[in-house]
C-alpha cells in the first residue's frame, strides 16, 4: 500500500474544456488543499493556462502547464479515444509559435464538424425513427453546445439526462459509449504530433491506462478500454519514431491497487516517469486531490520539463 503524501495533483479540468471550477479557482481550491504543485490539462485547449498561472503567482502552488491530448483509433481490436497528457515549461508556454502548432494539430480532432456528425449518428440509430428508438425525439446540435466551446462526451451525457432524462449506464453507454454503432472516436491521429515533438521539449504522458479495467462502477471508468486493449497499443506510444511517451500516470481514482502495480511494472521494464492525478471536473463526483505524486516523484518530473 503506498504511504507517500500527495503534495501534486497533476491531471485537472476547468471551464475552458469541461470542469466545473473555472481556472483560477482550481488553482485556489489545491491551495486551500496544501498542495505544493498542480497541472491543468483541459482537453485539447491551453487556453486556461495563463489564467491559472497569474493566479498562482499571488500563492505559494507552482501550476504546470499541460493539455490532455485526444488521440483517435480504429484497430480490429479497439476503436475509440485514449489520451496523452502533455506537460511542458513556462517558457514555452510564452512561444507563440508552439501555442499555435499546438492549437492547429489538436483542434482537428474535435470541434462542430465532430460534433454533429456524432449527434447525425445518434439520431439515425437511437431517434424515434431510427433502428433502435431509446429517444423520444431527436437529439438537437443547440442542446449539446450551449453547455459549452470545447464538446466533449461529458457534454452529450449531460444533455441526455437533463434533457431527455436518460441517466441509466446501460443506456447513456448504448447512445454514446465506444461500443455504440453510433459511436465516432474523437481525437487526432497520433502521427500528427510527430512534429510538434521533433520541435518542442514536451514530456509526454499515458493517461489512465488502466481505468478501463477498474471493477464496477466508477465515475473515472467512462469509456476507456482494458488494460489489456492498451497494452496491445504500447509499442507504439513507445516508439520514439511515433510518440515516445516519458510517462506513465500510475495514480489515478480509476485504479485499483492491483492495476497501479502491474502499471508500475511497465514504469520498470520501460524506465518511465511516474505520474498521477485526481482527472479533477466538479466538486462533488471527480473531485481535485484525490490521487497525484509524492515529492521524490514530482522532482523528477520537474527536472526533465527544466531540463528535457
């Protein structure tokens, strides 16, 4: 059983994707919890970060920039999203030119065009005319977009419990989840960001990749496939020709203690970076400080984003 004190938390979201907590609040809020460090990786956006880091320069909490980056599959075995965080320097942050490589490669796996292609899929599959009717009347584009800029699943499940009071797993996981016929992965193709690392100094991270695997229900378990599916996937996050990732975030609400030590396996066999996070959106369900790293972890991590 791991004893260490979590003084970072390094995997949170705030209003710029889809949190609860807008970005100077989260930076307040792990404050207020005695954390020494804090990472804000929205979905496929920076644009909270400046905010955040003025924020914590009033305080004593050093906020990391990062991003989660959404990568699409389609393999025999698995079609779907898995997510890479990125974590990177201040002083690149202040680079315009890596502030606008990065918003050019990652805005091409989400926006409108995703989003009403997945509401277009929905509706032929699950509308009262389509083959299998769970919806009394069609999903429309406005009640998925006025809850926010940057769509994603979270987004869609709302709407379908506010909206169309569908709140049961079994059936939000048949209209929206990766095994639906509806289902459209979002993200980029990973070679896409074989530039953006050639270019930049840029630790790179696989996110929960074990949560698909936690037993029962669980708010962190969403749609991310088994462990398994993501080790068949590993020798190409591995190769230093295609992504090359630094890191592994080992900690996580997601994974059992069973799941954190075959992941810490990999971290051995691989020599990679250990890191963790609470993977923060609202104060009461997937709240911040839950899960991150100890001191020891959290220097190494610092000393390669300083020295990469």
């Amino acid at each position: 059983m791991r004893s260490q004190k979590i003084i970072a938390d390094l995997h949170n979201h705030s209003t710029e994707s889809d949190g609860e907590y807008t970005p100077s609040e989260l930076v307040m809020a792990a404050n207020k919890l005695g954390l020494k460090a804090i990472a804000l990786t929205d979905h496929d956006s920076i644009a909270g970060l400046d905010e955040a880091i003025e924020t914590a320069q009033r305080s004593i909490i050093t906020v990391i920039p990062g991003v989660e980056v959404s990568l699409r599959f389609r393999r025999p075995f698995f079609v779907g999203t898995l997510h890479l965080l990125l974590y990177f320097s201040e002083s690149l942050l202040k680079d315009t030119g890596f502030r606008d490589d990065l918003k050019n490669i990652v805005s091409q796996g989400r926006g409108m065009a995703l989003v009403r292609d997945r509401i277009d899929a929905i509706n032929s599959e699950f509308g009262p005319d389509g083959r299998e009717p769970l919806l009394s009347r069609p999903l429309s584009i406005d009640e998925i977009t006025s809850q926010g800029d940057n769509i994603t699943r979270r987004h869609f499940f709302m709407a379908l419990s506010k909206n169309h009071n569908i709140t049961d797993r079994s059936k939000t996981d048949r209209l929206i989840g990766n095994n639906s016929p509806a289902y459209i992965p979002s993200g980029i193709d990973m070679n896409l960001l074989k530039p953006l690392f050639a270019k930049y100094p840029i630790i790179k991270v696989l996110a929960h990749p074990a949560a698909g695997s936690f037993p029962g229900e669980s708010h962190y378990k969403e749609v991310h496939p088994p462990v398994e599916i993501v080790e068949q996937l590993l020798p190409e996050f591995l190769d230093q020709n295609i992504v090359g990732i630094d890191g592994l975030e080992v900690y996580y609400p997601g994974h059992t203690e069973e799941l954190e030590n075959v992941l810490l396996s990999w971290v051995k066999r691989y020599d990679l970076l250990i890191t963790g996070g609470s993977d923060c959106h609202d104060r009461k369900n997937r709240p911040l400080g839950v899960k991150g790293i100890d001191q020891s972890e959290l220097d190494k991590l610092m000393e390669r984003i300083t020295y990469p």
